[in-house]
C-alpha cells in the first residue's frame, strides 16, 4: 500500500523494526483508544521512533517527543506509518 504521494509504503506500527523512525499517517482505532494515544502524542504526522520490542509479552516501546510509551502489539497494530 502507498501514500497519496506514491513514494512510501504504508505499514503498521507493530511491523516496525528496532531504531526504526516513522511518521504516523492514520489511526484506525476505536473513539476511545484513539483519544488516550493522541493524549500521548500518538497522531497524525507525530514522528514515532521505536526503542524496543518485548515479543515475549508482545509489548513495543516507542518514542514521542521526549515521551517514552509502551504499546500493546495489538494498539500498534491499529497505527499506519510511513518510513521517514
């Protein structure tokens, strides 16, 4: 999948890489999920920089700003981003 522009391809957050820095492009969340990740920071054009992936307990920390978060895989499963 590409973005309006035809030059990057669209992934989920969850698919990410280690070091990996992103530009979010849409949240497909429900209302409610939608409010708490944007309340982090977690919005359109918000630069996401991915610091660790927990398989184990399916859990990915990501980097907002100066924020550090910790995602459920499933939630960023529901974030689209682009490679930037």
């Amino acid at each position: 999948m590409f973005n309006k522009a035809g030059d990057k391809e669209i992934k989920k957050l969850s698919d990410c890489k280690k070091s990996c820095i992103v530009k979010v492009v849409k949240l497909n969340a429900d209302a409610e999920l939608k409010q708490r990740l944007i309340s982090f920071g977690i919005m359109k054009d918000a630069v996401v920089e991915v610091l660790e992936l927990a398989p184990a307990k399916s859990t990915i920390e990501v980097k907002v700003g100066k924020m550090r978060i910790a995602l459920r895989a499933q939630e960023a499963g529901l974030i689209e981003v682009v490679t930037i």
